[in-house]
C-alpha cells in the first residue's frame, strides 16, 4: 500500500501496511495495544506498534481504528509475510489474534 497527500515526501515513509481493528460485540472495548506476532525462529517474536500504546475505545458501530505498519518492517520480514498475525489486547486482559494474511502478489 502506499500513502498520498500525507505530509511525509520521502517514499521509505509513504509505502505501508495496515492492521484495522474492528468491535464486532456490542459492549464497548478498550485497545490496550497492537503488535505483530514474528514466526518461530526470530529472537524477538512480538513486534509492538507504537501508535497504538496510547490505547483507543471502540463502541458497537464505530469504525475500525487503523493503525500503520512501516515499509521497514515489511522489508525485513518479506519473506514471512505470509506467516506473521496481528495481535490485539484489550484493557481486561483478553487477547485477540488475527488470521494470517492472504498476501496478494
């Protein structure tokens, strides 16, 4: 994917990827945290997204909170691609892990 009209000119920034998450409940969830769950084999397995430490609330019918993934982070781990999940934690504790990606080529 890649980002326009954004302030960023340096392409490095412009090209990403995106993790949404989405409340399909209907009681209201806290965000705690996203990260991204590497493969076996990598001595750091979760890679934490930055963006979303700050924690974000999400109601039945809200929209999907968005959060970025760098073109680096692509970069380095292309060839698992295919094998890396995103992971979602709420304010109670309660984990949510994506399905791995159809990656399109």
């Amino acid at each position: 994917m890649e980002m326009i009209g954004g302030e960023s000119d340096s392409m490095n920034e412009r090209d990403c990827g995106t993790v949404s998450v989405t409340n399909t409940g209907r009681r209201v969830i806290y965000i705690s945290h996203v990260c991204l769950i590497l493969p076996r084999g990598y001595k750091n397995r979760v890679l934490l997204l930055l963006d979303t430490v700050s924690g974000h609330k999400l109601a039945e019918g809200d929209p999907p909170s968005i959060f970025i993934v760098k073109n680096e982070i692509q970069k380095k781990y292309a060839k698992d691609l295919s094998r890396i999940r995103a992971q979602v934690s709420d304010s109670t504790g309660k984990v949510y892990k994506s399905k791995y990606p159809k990656i399109q080529t």
